[in-house]
C-alpha cells in the first residue's frame, strides 16, 4: 500500500509525512507492546480453548467447522461495524477513538493509528465475542488478518479506477469510501462504518458514496484538532483525556 501511495497517489498530502508516520508508527510499536504485556493470552489461544470446550452459539448448533468458520467472519465484521459506530455516538468513547480521526492526513499509516485505550477495548470485546458465539480458532485467525489489511488497504492514499472502485465497494470498503469517514464535516463524518464489508453501512442507513467537495479537496482531521504542534506523539496520548470537551 505504500509503495502504491508513491506510485498512484489519490490525494497531494498537506501535512508532514515523516511527522505523521512518525506518529502513527509509535502508537502501532506501542499498541503491540501492550498487547503482549496485557494479554498473556491471545484471542486465538482464546479461541481455541472455547472450541476445545464446546463453549458458545455456534459450536451447540453442531455445523461443519467450515460453516461455523465463514459465519464467525461475518459476525466478527457486524461486531467490528457496530463497535465503530458504537465509539462515535457514546460521548465516554468518542474522545479515545476521536485520536484516530485527528490525522490531517489519510494513509497507510492511519490504518493502524489507534489510541492504546481502544486497541484494550476492541480486544475485550473481540474476546468477549469469541466465548459468546463460539468462534473457531481458525476462523478468527482469518479474520483478524482480513481486519488489519483491510484496514492498511482502506485507510491508504490510493488511486483505483473509479469503474473498478464501484465494483469492489458492492462487497468491500474501499479507500474512496472510507475516506468519506474521515472528513471534518461532520455529516460525512458520520458514514461509512465499515472496516472490511460495505453491507452493514447499506443496510444500516449510514453508507455515503462521496464527499460533498470531492477527494481532492476534502479537508481531513477534525475541526477542532488543526495544529500538527498539537499532535505530536506524547500528545496524542493525553489527547483524549486532557482536552475532551473540544471532541
């Protein structure tokens, strides 16, 4: 996605590029860290102790593993789906995940540029999920995979023809579309839930197809967070907690 961005890129970046991945870098070395030290043992792990156990929905209803498998991969995108709606409309987590739209820039990078506090969250309830419906370990391994490169290929500064972009956003989130989400108006700000499939924004009403000034010229971040003085890498730590009334 990186090199795509430098060979075919969608948008001309305005904020400092070493700045930013700078950045959004850390937090992603920072969120490992803590991951492993929090969580001694992993949501796969997880998953293979409740499917050892028989626990959850999916493993009394007795279904082939690869059934159980594909079910669970929808149901973790839903749950991923209604998780980031859930973060914008409760005030409590706005200002945690509001960090991740203070970018003045989308690329790659903003893929993985996620406060620690919601990275614990999305772990919590990813864990939660996988004892409730029985996920199979496989099926989630997949899945988290699918996540994270669907997260770098969304969030990326890219350019794809805009027949093809049409075609690919019947059933994934593409770059067009999820750029929409990460506009400072708040209107379109408000769209475009989705990480991985563009179904649930269809079928929940919250899908938009284009920003109101085109790609080219949206403004990115949020309204009230323009000073890249402001988001630097110790700041945006603090962000959430010390200047929640601006979010």
């Amino acid at each position: 996605m990186a090199a795509w961005e430098v060979f075919a890129p969608r948008r001309i970046l305005r904020a400092s590029k070493p700045v930013r991945w700078f950045n959004n870098m850390a937090l992603t070395f920072l969120n490992s860290l803590i991951g492993r030290f929090l969580f001694p043992l992993s949501a796969t792990g997880l998953a293979v102790t409740v499917e050892a156990h028989g626990w959850g929905i999916l493993n009394w209803l007795n279904m082939s593993s690869l059934a159980t498998g594909v079910i669970s991969i929808g149901l973790l995108d839903l749950v991923i789906y209604l998780q980031h709606l859930i973060f914008h409309k409760v005030s409590i987590f706005w200002p945690i995940h509001g960090m991740h739209h203070t970018d003045l820039d989308i690329d790659v990078t903003t893929g993985a540029r996620f406060h620690p506090v919601e990275i614990v969250l999305s772990w919590l309830i990813k864990m939660g999920v996988i004892v409730l419906i029985g996920i199979p370990a496989w099926s989630f391994l997949v899945f988290e995979v699918i996540l994270n490169g669907t997260s770098m290929f969304n969030h990326s500064n890219i350019r794809i023809n805009m027949k093809i972009d049409r075609l690919l956003r019947l059933v994934l989130v593409t770059p067009d579309m999820h750029r929409v989400h990460h506009s400072v108006i708040i209107r379109e700000h408000d769209s475009n839930f989705g990480f991985n499939l563009s179904w649930w924004d269809r079928l929940f009403g919250t899908y938009m197809s284009q920003p109101g000034a085109g790609h080219a010229d949206m403004v990115i971040g949020l309204a009230n967070f323009r000073d890249p003085k402001r988001l630097s890498f110790h700041r945006l730590l603090t962000l959430p907690f010390m200047e929640w009334k601006k979010f």
